[in-house]
C-alpha cells in the first residue's frame, strides 16, 4: 500500500462521511461524550513484500503475519480522541517485533457508528530471525481508516485497516494492518 492508496481511501471516507453528516446532526449524542477507553484486538498483517527485511531473511517475500494490540485513549472533544496503542507482531518469517505509537483520531459521525481516521507516530521493534543481527529500533508512524461500532454507550467494536511505517533501524518494516477489536468507553 502506498501513499497514494491511503489518500484515495481518506478520500473514500470524506465521500461517506459528507451524505451522512446532516443526518448525524439530527441525532442525540447518546454515543458522545468526553470520556476515558480502552481496547484489545487482533490484526491480520501483510509485510510489503521484496523489501530489505525480507533479503536480510534470505527471502524474496516474507508474506503475512498476526498481531495482538491494545489501546488506552481519552475522547476529549466531539470529532477527536488521543490515544496511546501497543502492537505486538510475530510471523514475518520468524521475525517478531513491537511497535507503540501516540495516535490522534479524527471522527466523522459521533452516533452509534462512527468512522474515523487515525494517524500517529511512536518506537518500533523487531527482532531478526538471522542471529548475527541484533534487535532493530527506530521511529514507526501509522495511518488508517477504520469504523467504531458502539453496542451500548459502553461496549463496542473497532474495525480498523492502516499502514505501519519503520524508520531508521526499524525502516526495512513495513506493512499493511487489519483488525477488529472490542472497546469499553468509561
């Protein structure tokens, strides 16, 4: 996925969010407030392929791999939150890493369904299946699009798709993220 994927799918969500706006007005913000939450999830990650992790592995591709991640934030206005979110990632031919990032979410909708942006930046971690490499840290920096779904003013789900970025040691890592998670809104 390349830059320009992601602002054609931020393009996508402006065209979604623009017809449904007015409505959103109409409704209560039974779903809005200023509030503390959490979030556990899992994701399902695609490597970019042919890049230099991949030759450092002796592989021409290294393919997919799973991630468990966590996320603690505080909603502190209507269309934005600041989070703080940790992924853990194994499976990129045996290379296992972390990355933890300070994200901003930008809403479109604040009712029961509300699709957001988000994009953030933090450290990343990778530990190189090849033992003559020691673990790799940089910079990481993440954008997506993704949807929170609240069941109740408390419970609800994330569905989420981004794209991860390493710099410096960690620049030879980068990947596509899908995943879903449930939510608590304190």
């Amino acid at each position: 996925m390349t830059g320009r994927a992601l602002a054609a799918a931020a393009a996508l969500l402006l065209l979604f969010v623009a017809p449904v706006q007015a409505q959103d007005e109409e409704e209560d913000d039974t779903f809005y407030r200023t509030h503390f939450y959490a979030g556990l999830g899992g994701a399902f990650l695609l490597e970019n392929a042919g890049n230099d992790l991949a030759r450092q592995s002796g592989l021409s591709s290294i393919g997919n791999a799973g991630a468990l991640n966590g996320r603690a934030g505080i909603r502190f206005a209507k269309y934005a939150s600041f989070e703080l979110q940790g992924e853990g990632f194994w499976g990129f031919s045996d290379n296992n890493g972390m990355i933890f990032t300070a994200n901003v979410k930008i809403y479109g909708l604040t009712g029961r369904l509300q699709p957001f942006a988000v994009g953030g930046a933090g450290l990343m971690t990778y530990f190189p299946k090849n033992s003559a490499l020691d673990a790799q840290t940089g910079g990481g920096f993440r954008a997506g699009l993704g949807v929170d779904y609240n069941f109740t003013e408390h419970i609800g789900i994330e569905v989420l798709a981004e794209y991860v970025l390493g710099t410096g040691q960690a620049q030879d890592l980068q990947y596509a993220a899908f995943g879903a998670g449930l939510l608590y809104n304190f």
